[in-house]
C-alpha cells in the first residue's frame, strides 16, 4: 500500500449524470484524491503476519489495517509482493475478506482489492460499493488509476436469466439539494 489511494469519485453533478446515463459502458469520474501522498510510509497492524521470505512476500490476516497518510484500507487478509534489491520495496498489495479503503471523503467497499504500484492501479472486485457523503455507486468492478485521477466502474457480466444475480449494470444513488418551494 506504499502508493495507496482511496477508490473514490467526485460526485459532482456532471459526473453522476454521466455515471447514470451510460453505465453500462464502464463511464468516468474523477478521483478526489488525485494529491495524495504516494511516497509517505504504510503502517500495517494484523493478528499475524507470515514471511514467506524466498518469495518476496509478505502475508498479513486477521483484522489487517494499513494506513498511509489519510487512507486506510481494512481487510481480512492481505498479502504483500515486494523486491528485496538494497531494501524492500513494495510492487503489489492483494486485500481479500470484505475490503473497505477510506479516505476523508469517500469509501470503497468489496470483496477483493489489487493494487498495482507499479503501474499504480487500484482495482477493488466483488460487489464493489462507492460511496460519498449520501451519493452511492455500485457495481462489479472498480479501477482507479492514480496518475490521472480517474476511476472507472464497470457492471460485470450479465448473469443467465431467471439466476437474480449480476445484472451487467451499474447503478448509483446520488443526493440533489433540497428548493424549499
């Protein structure tokens, strides 16, 4: 979580209109947190940790919270990829068992997360639920690219009729203000 960012979207209203008018389509938004601090340190608390030394990894469970600077990522599990050249440094974060990551202003729930910091991506999978204030999204998978800011949101695959599940759409949520009439 060395680069971590929060899965977020500002929730203005051009970009709920657009999250709503074409989310079949996997639209755009725009990541609030684009300024986040990528290079501060990440804090890791868990109930265990297991080096696995000859792999270059690292695996942490049970109530696992990572922190760096004002983004938290909480999950049951979370296995770290890292290079031992002249100091671990870590290349990837794999979060698993009901992922939340939150940021002052918004929240990303799922079942899965991957975060890529090499090519600095966070996908979060699995019922993914992003949420801003009273403004909700939800859908199957969520990637947020940290240089552009930008998160996309795809529905997943249509499921077989008559199952209930999936749906291929995206959906949302999201407040207006209240006109005293």
């Amino acid at each position: 979580m060395s680069n971590m960012r929060t899965a977020s979207i500002a929730f203005g209203a051009a970009a709920a209109a657009i999250l709503l008018v074409a989310p079949a389509v996997g639209q755009e938004g725009t990541s609030a947190l684009k300024g986040h601090n990528t290079s501060a340190p990440v804090d890791v608390a868990a109930d265990r940790i297991e080096v696995q030394d000859r792999a270059d990894r690292a695996i942490f469970s049970g109530n696992v919270v990572a922190k760096q600077a004002n983004l938290t990522m909480n999950a049951a599990r979370v296995t770290v990829a890292y290079s031992n050249a002249g100091g671990i440094e870590i290349e990837r974060i794999d979060a698993s068992g009901g992922v939340t990551v939150r940021s002052p202003s918004e929240t990303a729930q799922g079942q899965f997360a991957i975060y890529d910091l090499r090519s600095r991506l966070i996908t979060m999978l699995g019922n993914v639920t992003l949420t801003r204030g009273e403004s909700r999204v939800n859908g199957a998978r969520l990637v947020l690219n940290l240089d552009t800011g930008r998160a996309v949101m795809d529905g997943g695959a249509r499921s077989a009729p008559g199952t209930g599940e999936g749906g291929g759409r995206v959906t949302g949520r999201f407040t207006v203000p209240q006109r005293n009439n």
